[in-house]
C-alpha cells in the first residue's frame, strides 16, 4: 500500500500545523502555545524557548506539541527496518568513560573479526535484512584498507545490502593511521561499498563535557566536520546524544543547535537518535542518569527544536520497547530495526530483546496507536505492514458494570 506523497516528502508540514486541531494540554500552557506559533508563523525555536521547554512542568503539554509536529510531517506512520548489527572489533586505544563495550588488546573477550567471521555474522540474517550496522572500536593497526575489505566482501556477496558504518570518531582514526585526509578516508570506503554513517559518538557537542567523559575522542567541531565532509561527498548520515551523564540543560540545548546549524550548511542527516546513558559495568559514578519522563522529554524537545532533520528515533536497543512504543506518541517517527544482534548497549545493562521480527515490531507499533511502515536504508522505499485483524492488538478485556 502507498504512503500518502505529502509524508513521504515531509513537505508543508508546518502548514498542516496550522490547520490541525490544538490539544488543550498546548493551548493551556503558555510555553507550548508560544512554540507552536513560532513553528507555524516564524520558524524555528530558540535556544531560550528549548531550555523552558525542558524544565517546563507540564511533561503532557511538551510531549503533545512533539506529536503534532510528528504529525504534521508523517501522520500516524512509523517507520522501522529490517537491519542486523555487526560490531567489527571490541578492541579501542581510547577508554571513554562511559562505555561499557571497549576491551584493552589482550582482555581475553577482546575479539577482531576477520572478513569470514564478519559475514559469517551476516549470512543467516542475508535474505530477511536489507542493512548491516557496523561500528566497533579504536583498533591500533587496522587502517582503512581492512575496512574496505570487509565492506567489499560483504557487497560482493549481498548486493542489496546498505552498509551503515563507521561512526565519527573511527572515521579520524582511520585517517589518521591511513595518512588520508577525512574525505579521501570517506571516498575509498564509499568506493568499497560503504553506503551510510550512524551517527554515534557525538555524545554532547560541548567540548567541556566531552573533556570529562570522553577524552581523547574528536573534538564536537571534528564531529560536525566529519559528517559534513560524508555529506558533501553524497553520503548521507544520522546523529545521535547520548545524554544523562554529567551535562546540563543548557548543554542538550546547545547540542541540538549545532546540529542544527550543520543540516542547514550540508543537509545530509537523516535522523537524529537522542539516547540516555545506561551505567551497568561503567566507569561514570557521577552521572545524573535519566529517568523514563526525562527520556521522553528529550525525544520530545528534540523533534520540536530540529525543525531541519526529518525523522527522530525512539532507540528501542537503548531506551527499551516499552519506552520506545510511549515516544510514538511523543514526536518520535522511528523506532529503528529488528538488529538482530546488538553488543554496545547490551554490555551496558539493555534488556531490549534481540529476537524481535518485522510482525512484532509492526504490532508494537500497532499497539501504539499508529500506522507501521517499513523502510529502507535512505528513506526513499516504505511499505505499509498490515497485520490481520486478531493479531493486531493485545487489548484487555473491558467488563461492563452496571451502576444502580
Ligand atoms: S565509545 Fe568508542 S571510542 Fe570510546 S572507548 Fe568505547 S569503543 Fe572506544
């Protein structure tokens, strides 16, 4: 079944805004109504309205705009895809903070996947998938040349597969052991098969913060420079924040500005994937950590600051199903894959089940009270998943009294 072209295109959104009936949870809070005719009469919202809209008591009120926007853009659709993860190597010379998943070089879990045992990983997942999502750590000798061996190899046997890989910081790395500049690093595993970046490690662009849990990594301009240069080059890319460290309200704010300021400079991220940090088995004891209404917020402020980047992910790896299903109705278009395998958020403490299929997640969605859409890679293919009417819900039975 066809999606309607206004949500596909994501066109005039803000038009339909303007027609769309105002939930009394925005009229009635002078926040929300303020940011609403910002979004429908000037543009886009201000650092000062994207602080209030975080410490704004009415939670309801924020999360009812998010909707609306979502709304206005993709109607009740949410979309989702049918992916695998493949991290490529544990091993990293960096130690950030808070991560859960690097090993040193000898830690006897630390592993290396050669090009058999990477599309080993890949091959019993190959007919039901039509992405793979690598990332791993810092490894000390590989360079360039061993990714593009891994991405060739597994182009040559999956053709129809999209290669999403290589976050920010791996992509400095690789550059510099390969001696490259970031867009001849870009180019070669463009040529290799490489056909998207995730957006990971941009943790929070404020080079304070990134200083006390992620030193060493790329600078928040190095970040924004590297996803530039991918997007220049025609490769399309998403962006992440990790939040729920040890940042402000003020620094999440800034953070969504910059991204901001980078798609109206090259407009090639796709999606922004706001995540909380999870603590098991890390290293950050001072970290706020964030609660299920602050997770919602984010996703929420998210959708209503990032007025240029079209979809805004509920990760369910990191934030859960049942989280996940709640933001659908809070701003959140997407809700990521099945995946399949999963090691990062997993080593943190995730309990997100990895055996999730495309029915399943078409019926979560379904639950939410929304349409399920499966994508591709790029966002340029849907389908609308119908599911048949009995397994469509899970519904409580309703018992009737009669009052005398
Ligand atoms: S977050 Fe990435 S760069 Fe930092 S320690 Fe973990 S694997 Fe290495």
């Amino acid at each position: 079944m066809p999606l309607d072209d206004d949500a596909v295109s994501n066109s005039d959104w803000r038009g339909r805004l303007s027609t769309m009936d105002i939930p009394l949870a925005v009229s009635t809070d002078n926040v929300t109504l303020d940011c609403l005719e910002t979004l429908i009469y000037e543009g886009r919202l201000t650092f000062e309205q994207g602080v209030k809209l975080m410490i704004n008591p009415s939670l309801n009120s924020v999360t009812s705009l998010a909707d609306m926007v979502k709304k206005a853009r993709f109607h009740d659709y949410v979309f989702f895809n049918d992916n695998l993860h493949v991290n490529s190597t544990n091993v990293c010379v960096l130690a950030c903070r808070f991560c859960a998943f690097r090993k040193g070089p000898r830690h006897p879990d630390a592993y290396s996947l050669d090009v058999d045992q990477y599309l080993e990983r890949v091959r019993p997942y190959s007919s039901r998938i039509d992405e793979v999502h690598t990332v791993g750590g810092l490894h000390p000798t590989w360079t360039v040349a061993e990714y593009c061996e891994l991405f060739s190899n597994l182009k040559d046997e999956f053709p129809h597969i999209h290669i999403k890989a290589l976050t920010a910081v791996e992509i400095k790395h690789l550059s510099i052991r390969s001696s490259l500049s970031f867009s001849e690093t870009l180019s070669r595993l463009s040529e290799a098969g490489l056909n998207s970046l995730p957006g990971g490690g941009a943790e929070i662009l404020v080079d304070s913060v990134r200083d006390r849990i992620c030193m060493g990594k790329e600078s928040s301009d190095e970040y924004l420079d590297i996803h530039g240069v991918a997007h220049s080059l025609g490769i399309p890319t998403n962006c992440t924040m990790l939040f729920g460290t040890v940042e402000s309200v003020e620094d999440r704010i800034n953070h969504l500005l910059r991204l901001r300021e980078q798609q109206d400079a090259t407009s090639g991220f796709q999606c922004f994937v706001p995540y909380p940090f999870l603590p098991d088995k890390t290293r950050l004891p001072e970290a706020q950590l964030a609660t299920g209404q602050e997770i919602i917020r984010m996703i929420s402020v998210s959708r209503l600051m990032l007025d240029n980047i079209p979809h805004i992910k509920a990760y369910r790896m990191n934030i859960g199903d049942k989280l996940a299903s709640y933001a659908i109705n809070c701003g959140a278009d997407d809700v990521d894959g099945t995946v399949g395998h999963e090691e990062i958020m997993h080593e943190a403490g995730s309990k997100t089940s990895l055996t999730t299929s495309s029915e399943q997640l078409a019926r979560m969605v379904i639950s939410s009270g929304a349409t399920p859409v499966k994508r591709n890679s790029s966002y340029s293919q849907f389908e609308i998943i119908s599911l048949p009417e009995e397994n469509s819900s899970q519904v409580l039975p309703v018992i009737t009294v009669e009052v005398p």
